[in-house]
C-alpha cells in the first residue's frame, strides 16, 4: 500500500506545519511548547518564523551542517512547500533566520537539552549497557573551534600555542555521556581554559543511584571523588589515579587490589582529623608490545570495594569502555559536522544556541539508533551513525508530505533501513597519535589582517605591460 499524501488547510503556514515528531519521537510539540513556555519566548504576534519554528532549525542545523542556514530551513519545509496555497511562503532569508536566532536566544535550547536529553536510552536488556547492575556513564570534555570574531575571542578567548595563539577561539564542552549507547545526558559549555574537575562537579547534577562513573586522571582530585560519593549508596565510580597521587595503603585484598585511603590536597601529618576516603586501588599493565601501555604501570581506583562483586579484571575491561565517549565526539565532530570545521554562529549567544542544537541533535540520532536496535540482536553500538544520519536527512522531507496516519510505517521503515546493513565486530587494532598535515609556511592570521587594505583600481586598469 502506497503512502498517504498529508492534507494542509489552505491558509496554513510553514511554521505551524514544521515538526520532527516522526523521526524521533523525543522532541513533540508538547515538548517544545512546555520549554517555549518555561523560558517566556512565545510572540505576542504572528511571525512567519515563530519560536517552536527557530528551535527546530536550531536543531535541524545540526543534522545539515554543511548546508547554509537558508537551505536547512527550505530542506525542512521541501516535503510541504507543494501542498501550500503559496509555495513561495517557504522561502526565508539568511538575514531573517539569523535575525530569529538572536531573538531566540540560547535558553530555549538549553531548556530543550535539559528536558529531552537527561533521560538514558539504554534498558535492561540492552546489551553492554549494565555491568554489576550499574550502568557505565562516562565523564569528559572536548573543545568545539568557533569563528574568529571580536566577540567569540572576548567570550571564549584563544589557547596558547608555541607561535602565538591558536587559529581559532574555543569553547569547551564538557559533558556526560552512556557508554553503550554513546547518548550525551549533560553537559556544560565553558571558556577554553576551565579547569574540567570543576565544570565535572557541576554535572554531577545528573549521577544518580545506579551509575558507575568513570573519568580518566585529568578529572581526579579529592573532592571529585568525595562529589561523586555523595551522589549515594547507589552510585559508584572508577577513574585512573595521576602518578603524582600516592595514596596510603591500607591492607591487600585476596585479588591482589588494595584498599588505599585518599587524603585531600594539602594534607598534612600533623593535622590528624583530615577528612579521608577509603577506595580501592587496581594496579595492572599490558603485555602486548604493539598496544599503547606495554609494560606501564596504570592505576585505577574505585568505590566498588568488594573483589567478589567486582573483580578486577572486569574492572579494568569497563574502564576502558569509557573510550566510548571519544567516539561520541568522533560522531559529533567529526561525521555530524564537518572536520576541522569551526561553528557558524559569529557571537557567544549563538555559539551556545549552537552547540546545545548540536547536542539534541546527536540525542536524536542515537535515540532512533537505539530503537533500532531493539528490533534486532546486535547491540546499538554495532549500527552506523553515519548511515543513520544520511537517512534520517532523507526521512526528513519524506515525512513532512506524508499523511499522519502513515507516519508509524514510515518510522518502522526508518528502523528496518538503519538496521540492514550493520557494522560487522570492532576489529582489535592500534593507531598512533600523529597527524599528516604539516604546519603552514604562512604567517599567522591577526587581527590587522582582518580590515586588510583593499584594491584602488580594477584588475584591467592595473595591469602594466612591460617592454
């Protein structure tokens, strides 16, 4: 049976046909009507772009990054731009749309982040998801290149770099993320130079009972590990030890794994009512001469103190399940936007704007990924992300023509589509750390090369020919 064409009434704007509903079912009308109303930003009149309008293209944005931002409106009004009375009423300008965003603000997307992101994609019974009836959850940052304005520079500011600073103001996100599901639950946008233990205590708003925590040794510190404690009887965490850290052994379990006593920075002897954490410490190495670590020295510890609960091996194994999050950012930064490709938003309000319409957009993404799963055996992590963005940007306009009561066969094709060619098993394989691209001959780009002095004649009237 052939799919139903949508019926429009005749007077009926883009605007108040637009929606994503059917791709993902995360971000319904309800949904963006509560946080329109939550942060005060529906109109007192009639726009031809109203706010729930603005929010989905914030959003839709980040699933057409190459496209300028005039063209991810008209791509999301294609499939209903033949069934108005006017189709020219879906043109829109770039000045328009960025004029809409900035009257938007970030709140909105920040509030839609909040409400539709926070809630894990994984059930019992997806697979890898738990491990000793905890759920893995990683902990981590990353930095998003910005455009290079007067603005963005104040905001965010530059890193240093051995010739000057770096070519690009950055930001730096922070986030939390379910390791089998690579699903982003909170995360926080901060100048480049935050320290990340900080910004990480702030998103233990969303540790909960049931979580094993994991972070590497740039988040450890006393009052991280005392932060995610306090979380609950419930929560856990494994994170690796610095070097510089040597905490004081307490005795030697059966397992070889030691409970050790942490102290907080600038303990010292003489003050005997410090306040101390008891953990466990795991010590192991790697026999492999063609893997990163051969023969070093690791440290982890953990809250997880009894080795028949926790066996140390398994330990190690899920630790390193926190890489998980790396190709999360590999997903964002790499096939979601285009690579080494600053964001497009000239000032901090629509860097934030941005960067949250980025998050929810990759949610979205691995929430209709996850659902796939569910209809067959392998786990969400062996379904391409790439793929499933190249069809959900074609599902797009296909849904938007379609008549509502076909939109449940559409979406279980969305989900057959996604699933037929999965991604064959993790080959084990090492990569070095190196790039092949060579720093640049050129000069550094500066601000007074930005009002560089222009041509005074036209290419013709400037030429001199010479005897």
């Amino acid at each position: 049976m052939s799919l139903r064409i949508r019926h429009i009434a005749p007077d009926a704007t883009p605007g108040s046909k637009l929606s994503l509903e059917d791709l993902a079912r995360v971000l319904r009308p309800e949904i963006l009507s509560d946080v329109l109303h939550e942060c005060k930003a529906h109109e007192q009149r009639t726009r031809k772009l109203p706010a729930a309008t603005v929010v989905l293209v914030c959003v839709a944005m980040n699933l057409y990054t190459t496209d300028c931002l005039a063209h991810v409106f008209f791509r999301l009004v294609s499939g209903l731009r033949w069934l108005l009375s006017d189709p020219g009423a879906s043109r829109v300008s770039k000045g328009a749309l960025c004029q809409a965003r900035y009257r938007l603000g970030a709140r909105p997307p920040v509030a839609l982040f909040k409400r539709v992101c926070a809630k894990p994609l994984a059930v019992p019974n997806t697979p890898g998801a738990f491990l000793f009836g905890l759920r893995p959850m990683a902990l981590d940052g990353t930095t998003l290149d910005v455009p290079d304005t007067p603005h963005n520079v104040r905001a965010f500011g530059k890193p240093g770099a051995s010739r000057g600073t770096s070519a690009w103001p950055q930001v730096r996100v922070v986030a939390l993320s379910e390791c089998a599901t690579h699903a982003i639950l909170d995360a926080g946008v901060w100048r480049h130079d935050v320290d990340e233990r900080d910004a990480g205590r702030r998103l233990m708003r969303s540790v909960g009972p049931g979580t094993l925590l994991l972070w590497d040794r740039g988040f450890h510190s006393f009052t991280m590990v005392k932060a995610a404690l306090a979380r609950g009887p419930g929560t856990h965490l494994l994170g690796r030890l610095p070097a510089t850290v040597k905490p004081k052994v307490l005795r030697t379990l059966a397992d070889g794994t030691q409970l050790v006593r942490l102290r907080p920075a600038g303990y010292y002897r003489g003050h005997r009512r410090a306040e101390q954490l008891t953990v466990r410490l795991l010590r192991y190495t790697l026999d492999d001469p063609n893997r990163p670590g051969h023969r070093i020295e690791h440290r982890l510890i953990t809250s997880l103190l009894d080795p028949e609960d926790a066996p140390a091996e398994e330990l190690v194994l899920a630790y390193h399940a926190r890489w998980e999050f790396e190709l999360a950012v590999d997903e964002i930064k790499t096939h979601q936007r285009p690579p080494q490709q600053p964001l497009r938003s000239q000032k901090p309000v629509g860097v934030i704007q941005e960067i949250y319409g980025l998050l929810v957009a990759h949610y979205v993404i691995r929430a209709v990924m996850v659902e796939a799963a569910r209809t067959v055996a392998p786990p969400p992590s062996r379904l391409s992300f790439t793929a499933t963005l190249r069809i959900i940007r074609e599902m797009v306009p296909e849904a938007q023509r379609t008549a509502a009561a076909d939109h449940p066969r559409l979406y279980r094709q969305l989900l057959a589509d996604i699933v037929a060619t999965p991604l064959p098993p993790r080959a084990s394989r090492s990569n070095p750390r190196v790039v092949k691209r060579k720093m640049s001959n050129f000069g550094v780009k500066n601000p007074s090369h930005r009002y560089w002095p222009q041509p005074t004649k036209s290419f013709r009237e400037a030429v001199v020919l010479l005897n």
